[in-house]
C-alpha cells in the first residue's frame, strides 16, 4: 500500500470516528433535555379534543423519537459506510422542529395564541429545536459533498 492510499485511509477512519462522536452527542443532547423537560415529551396525544391538534401532538411524539434514536442511528449506520443511511439524515433531523412548527401553527389557528416563548424561557430548546437540526443538516450536505468528490 503506498503512503497515499496509507493517508487517505487515515482521513476516512477520522471522519468515521467524528460521525460516531457526533452520534453520541447527539443521543446525548437530545435524552438530557427529554428527562430534564419531561412535561414537554411526555404527553398523550389523544387528551386533546380536537383532531387536528391531537395529530400535530402525534407528530411531535413520533419527531422527538425520530430526532433522539433515528439521528444517532443513522449517524452510526453512515460511519460504517451506509450511503443508503444519508438518505435518512435530513428527515430525522427535520421531523421533530417541522411538527413543533405545525403544532405551533395548529395552536395559533386554533387559539389564537402562540408559545413560540418557551424558546426564551428554556434557552436550550433552541439548541434540540433549531441549532442541532441545522448543524446536521451542515453535517449531511457535507458528507455527500465529500462522496460525490470521492466519486462513492
């Protein structure tokens, strides 16, 4: 094997260990804020009584699942080299803040009130609602960028 092949070899185990990192940050931010705000996740859709408002709720359940378990998995599965993974990237780092748009959405037809506040009032919620979506999102233009330059 010559010292380049040796070098690139290298850079490809260096990203697959920062991927792997980035998995476990992620699945870390996400679980810290659920168990520290368990008010916020733990819900039961069906409480509401109007059915618009009860899927919105549903989508929620289901994104802030997705954003905790699905963002990490499939950051494990591309480290490992599953191109099929990035697929999936985008949609489980944008499930969770597009439902907490639509039930925001819901809310403000619904009532006539919004509680965008809750950004102001937990700063970190900016962090798991709009900060990790982007970096991700950064994270997965960036990966395909790298396989269409490698030609994968």
């Amino acid at each position: 094997m010559d010292a380049h092949t040796e070098q690139v070899n290298e850079i490809r185990a260096a990203h697959m260990f920062h991927l792997r990192g980035t998995a476990v940050m992620v699945f870390v931010i996400y679980w810290a804020v659920i168990f520290t705000y368990t008010e916020f996740f733990w819900f039961q859709p069906w409480e509401s009584s109007e059915v618009v408002r009860q899927i919105s709720l549903w989508l929620c359940l289901i994104g802030w699942i997705i954003a905790s378990i699905g963002t990490p998995l499939a950051l494990f599965a591309i480290s490992a080299g599953s191109k099929r993974a990035l697929n999936f990237l985008p949609i489980t780092a944008l499930w969770w803040p597009a439902s907490v748009l639509i039930s925001q959405v819901v809310v403000y037809t619904e009532t006539g009130e919004s509680y965008l506040g809750y950004l102001f009032v937990y700063p970190i919620f900016i962090l798991t609602d709009i900060a990790l979506p982007i970096f991700l999102l950064i994270k997965w233009s960036r990966i395909k960028e790298y396989l269409v330059l490698q030609g994968d």
